[in-house]
C-alpha cells in the first residue's frame, strides 16, 4: 500500500512536499550564497566539494535504513521519526545564538 493511497491522504502528502521543496529551493539558495561569500575564492572548489558530499552521500544510507524500518513496523513510523529527527536537530541548531544572528 502506498502513502499516497486514498484520496483523504493525498492532499495533506502533496500540500507536505510542495512546502519541503520551496524549503528546499530556499536553503540552497542561502547556503550556497552564503559560503560563496564566506570562502576565499582559492579554497571555494574544495569546500563546495566536501559540502556536495556531505548533502548527497548520506541520502542513499537513509534509504537502505528507512526501507526495512519501514517494512518492519510502517511508514507511518518511519516519516514520522524523520520528522522527528528534523524537528528536534533543527532547534538545536537555531537554540545556538551565532547561527540565529548569522549574517553573510
């Protein structure tokens, strides 16, 4: 059974996505700008290096974990611990003054 099953579920999973991707669009955006004024142009290619790495090696290692999670219990509980984890990490890194009156 897919999460998008049944029409009482598809607007509040298509509303979700919508808001994660202009979230999405909206930090890149940010980060990108920010480190492109922040690092010394000689070190900008390695940096954006480790920083490509480090945003897209994780992904596949969260997907090999999220499938047998999710065939073990449900992908209620899955989506529901990785928004969790995102609710709970992200306030922590806002509770850390620096980051909140960060400018670039």
């Amino acid at each position: 059974m897919s999460i998008i099953d049944g029409s009482r579920r598809r607007p509040r999973v298509v509303a979700c996505a919508f808001i994660a991707g202009i979230s999405s669009a909206l930090f890149n955006t940010l980060v990108i700008t920010t480190i492109q004024r922040r690092v010394p142009p000689e070190s900008l290619s390695r940096v954006m290096s480790y920083v490509t790495f480090g945003a897209y090696s994780v992904g596949p290692i969260g997907l090999a974990i999220a499938g047998p999670i999710a065939e073990a219990t449900s992908i209620a509980v899955v989506l529901g611990a990785g928004v969790t984890c995102q609710l709970i990490v992200n306030s922590i890194v806002l509770a850390v003054r620096s980051v909140r009156t960060f400018r670039s």
